[in-house]
C-alpha cells in the first residue's frame, strides 16, 4: 500500500506534513491566512539624502549621523492618494518605535509643480498629522541616489547604514512592522507589541 494513500500512515500529503497542511487548512478556513514574513535583502548601503530644498520638523539629517539606529525612509507625495493611504502607518510606526531606535524620515518628492511649495507641504503635514522628519526632495537628487521610482516607497535601513528591505505601493504592513521589529531586535531593542 502507498504510504501517501495509507489510512493509518499520512506522514505527508504530496510531501507537505500532514500537521503543517492540516494547521494551514484550519487557519485559511477560518479566515486568518498567516502573515508572510518579512524578505531580507542586502540591497547595499542607503545613500545620503542629497540636494534637500528644506527640512521639516528636524534639523538636518544624515545618513552617517543616523548610524546605529533603524531608519525608515518613506518616498512620498502629498497630492498622492496611495501615499496618503499609507501615512497612518507610518505615523504610527514613528510614534510607536521612536524610544526603540526607529527614526522615520519622509522624503517628500513632488509629482506636481504646486507640491514643491514648502507652505503647501507644511499645511498637508498638518492635516494628516506627519510629525516626523521630512526632506523636501524638490530636485529629485536623493529620489534619484536611491534610483526610486514609485509612490510611495519605503526602505528599511538597519543600524550599519545598509538597505535590508523595501516595499513599493501600499500594502504588507503586518510584514513591514514586522521587519522593523526584526531590525530593531538585531540592535538589542526589541519593539513593542501592537
């Protein structure tokens, strides 16, 4: 008798664990698909933001000077709806993670001519609540140094100044705040449960 057909025997289902397959069956059943976890990749060391026009609720930052700390790099624009989208996330993560050694920085690169006005920035921060840094990237020089070219964009950069994740678009932000707990447990600063 085929021990993959055997009543008494199902050690495996078409070499998937007969436990692995039955949990995984169980969980999609009940609506609760589990989460992918996060893709590590050395994409090589984070360039330095380049050509800011100004810098907004901060004074000017560095990738040198953040060495030692997980960095959060989120290309955004504010007349852009799928980064609007995003931006509680990101709030929320720069709010939650800051004691643990995360600092977000947004870097603000305008789709339109009217989204490079400083005064129009500052009044959209205001009204989507975006209390971290932010780089206005009116010239393209730090879009460019990361060879970015989507809205929104998010980087993760751990503590040595290398990019080990990114996401473009909107969603995977259970994967992202999971990545960012990751980064942050490789410093010796675990992040705090949601």
């Amino acid at each position: 008798m085929n021990p993959l057909t055997s009543p008494d025997s199902h050690p495996s289902i078409h070499g998937i664990e007969r436990r692995t397959f039955l949990a995984t069956l169980l969980a999609l059943s009940a609506g609760h698909a589990a989460h992918a976890a996060p893709s590590f990749y050395d994409h090589g060391s984070a360039p330095e933001f380049a050509g800011i026009d100004q810098w907004l609720n901060s004074p000017p930052l560095t990738m040198a000077g953040l060495r030692g700390k997980v960095v959060l790099i989120d290309f955004w624009t504010y007349a852009c709806v799928n980064c609007l989208r995003t931006l509680p996330y990101i709030n929320r993560w720069a709010r939650l993670y800051r004691q643990e050694g995360l600092v977000v920085v947004g870097v603000h690169t305008p789709e339109f001519p009217f989204e490079r006005s400083t005064a129009n920035l500052q009044t959209a921060m205001q009204r989507f609540s975006v209390k971290h840094p932010v780089a206005q990237d009116n010239s393209y020089r730090t879009w460019k140094a990361y060879d970015n070219k989507y809205w929104p964009a998010t980087y993760l950069v751990d503590a040595n100044g290398r990019i080990q994740y990114r996401h473009f678009g909107e969603g995977e932000y259970e994967q992202t705040e999971s990545a960012i707990r990751v980064l942050l447990a490789a410093v010796g600063k675990p992040g705090p449960r949601s």
